[in-house]
C-alpha cells in the first residue's frame, strides 16, 4: 500500500541539466529519480538550465531536452517553457545575480585572484588521488594573512578562486554517514570564475539552488565530488545547506560510462524502436531496483506504486552495487 506523506509546501527539487547534446538513458533515469523524489515528497519540482558553459552549449539542445523530458511524461512546477516566481530558468540569463554574490565574496575576502595557469596547478601535485575533480591547489596566490582585497586586485586577475583556509565542514550525504573534512587540506581553493570570465559551475549552481529556494538536490554520482565545494559555498553566501542525494551512475550496454552521443543506448535508438515511453520507463525503473521486473509502466503509474522509502531504499542499494562493481 502506498503510503501519503503529508502535503509539503517547503520541499523544493530540481533537474539542471547542461544543454551539451542530446540527453542519454542515464540522464533520464536521473531526471526520472528526481522527480519520483520531489512528487513523492509532495514538494515542487524545478527545471533549470545549466547553460553557462557557453563554449560546451549545442543549438538546439535546450529545446531537445525539454521535449524528451515531456516525452518521458516527467513534469515540472517551474521552468525555461513554463515561467515561475524564481526565474529566469536559463543560467545565461542570471549574470547579475551571480555578480552580485561575487562581488559579496570579494568584499568579505572569502576569494582571491590567482594567475596560475592549470598546468602550473597540475605541476604542483605529483600525483592526484583517484576520483578527483581537480588537483589540489598548492596555494601559489593565497593572499598572506592580513591583506586586503585592494592589493589582490592589482595583480592581473586570471582567475578567481574560494578561500577554503580553516574550513570544516559536515557532509551532507543522505545516504551515507556524516564526516567532517578539512576543505582546505583535501580539496584547495578552487575556481568560482575562470580566466574566461566565466562563472565556474561550483559557483552559478550554488548561488542558483540558493536563490531558488532548492531544500533537495537529486543528481548523478559523478557530481558527489561537488557536494562539499557547494556546501562551503552555500555557506559562506549565507543559504541552508539543501540536503544532497547522489543516484549511481547507469551504465551502456558495455559497462562502460554513458556519454551524449548516438548510439545504441541513446534516446534517439529508442525512440525509433519503440514510440511510447512505457518500455522505456520500465527498463530505467527496474534497472535500479524500483521494479523487480521491467513492464511498461507510466511515470504518473509508476509514482502510484512507489512510496519514499522504496525509492530511497532502491537508490541506496543501486549504489552500493555500483560501488561494488566499481571499487574506488
Ligand atoms: N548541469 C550539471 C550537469 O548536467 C548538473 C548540475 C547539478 O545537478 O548540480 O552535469
Ligand atoms: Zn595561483
């Protein structure tokens, strides 16, 4: 029996995806994921695109993503098609806000311009730890103790990067035990806008998730490496840390990490073979453990079945299947 929680006005989801190229199946079991998360809790559910990347955006591929979204039968409170009280829904659209923060960063002295080209970065670490995003920054422009943010800005500013110093923080992890970490000696400062002059992702997505009010962030495994940059950021900008849930990866045919490109496993093979979502829906379903069998079965069906605690039993037992398979 399906258990009802209670109406919950203050949980707010989202799906961000990057408008790279087409999204592929494990794209759609994410976004499936996270919406099965917002609807289940009752809460809202948001779309937003990532686009600011712009060297990274494909034509066409907002549009694309949307469709296949709707397609799928996935529906959204807020977003780029529909509006909303906490728009817009586009990063590129959002510059100002994330001047805003930045330039409230920079007046607390939280960040300092760093001329190091990531080669000079990479030079400084012999070898980088498995699963790292990036190496860790040897500290080559931290400001010395004291300074003040003028004489940071007389150097020619390449790029800008979050002073981690003496920060400890708590993770987040929904689905594992709490650590303490010390950001500065395991991560480094790290880049909040590039030499490009562009926002880096850490950066926009945080000031975004803050702003838009976001209390739940459903995403792949491939971003839990961002999770505890982003908790020191929602921090030192002042918003609650939203609670973080990181769903396994899916993997292709071959075992291998699915990429946006056409092949067999993308949506666009799919599509030709079968025109309605419900086979699709079901594979996905049962790949991580919602369905013990694989039937058709629509979204709207399928969140009938299910309640919050099967959903996140099946998410926590897909990961640890994925991380048996996948040893760190
Ligand atoms: N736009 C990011 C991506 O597509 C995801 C952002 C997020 O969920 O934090 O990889
Ligand atoms: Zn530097």
């Amino acid at each position: 029996m399906s258990h009802e929680p209670e109406a919950n006005s203050t949980y707010r989801g989202r799906y961000a995806p990057s408008p790279t190229g087409r999204l592929h199946l494990g794209n759609l079991r994410t976004a499936l994921l996270a919406w099965l998360h917002a609807r289940l809790s009752r809460g809202r559910f948001i779309l937003r695109i990532d686009d600011l990347d712009t060297p990274r955006n494909k034509p066409g591929s907002i549009e694309e993503i949307i469709a296949d979204l709707h397609w799928l039968g996935l529906d959204w409170d807020e977003g780029p098609d529909i509006g909303g009280a906490n728009g817009p829904y586009l990063q590129s659209g959002r510059l100002d806000h994330y001047e805003k923060f930045f330039d409230q960063l920079k007046t607390a002295h939280l960040i300092f311009s760093c001329t190091c080209s990531r080669k000079d970065v990479q030079l400084a670490q012999s070898a980088p730890n498995a699963g790292q995003i990036e190496p860790i920054y040897p500290g080559t422009c931290r400001p010395p103790e004291g300074w003040s943010q003028q004489a940071a800005a007389n150097r020619t500013p390449v790029s800008w990067r979050f002073l981690t110093r003496d920060i400890t923080i708590t993770s987040q992890a929904e689905l594992s035990e709490p650590t303490t970490v010390k950001l500065d000696k395991t991560i480094g400062d790290f880049v909040v806008k590039r030499k490009d002059g562009l926002y880096a992702y850490q950066f926009a997505t945080v000031v975004d998730d803050g702003l838009m009010g976001i209390t739940d962030i459903v995403r792949g495994s491939d971003l839990s490496d961002s999770m505890l940059r982003q908790v020191a950021l929602f921090d030192a900008l002042g918003f609650s840390r939203p609670c973080f849930l990181h769903a396994p990866l899916m993997h292709d045919s071959l075992g291998g990490r699915m990429a946006k490109r056409d092949g067999s496993d993308s949506l666009e093979a799919w599509k030709s073979r079968d025109r309605a979502p419900e086979p699709l829906i079901g594979e996905l379903a049962s790949s991580c453990g919602l369905m013990d069998t694989a039937y058709p079965i629509s979204c709207q069906e399928l969140l009938e079945r299910l309640n919050l605690e099967d959903l996140l039993r099946s998410m926590s037992a897909a990961r640890k299947s994925a991380a048996a398979l996948n040893p760190a």
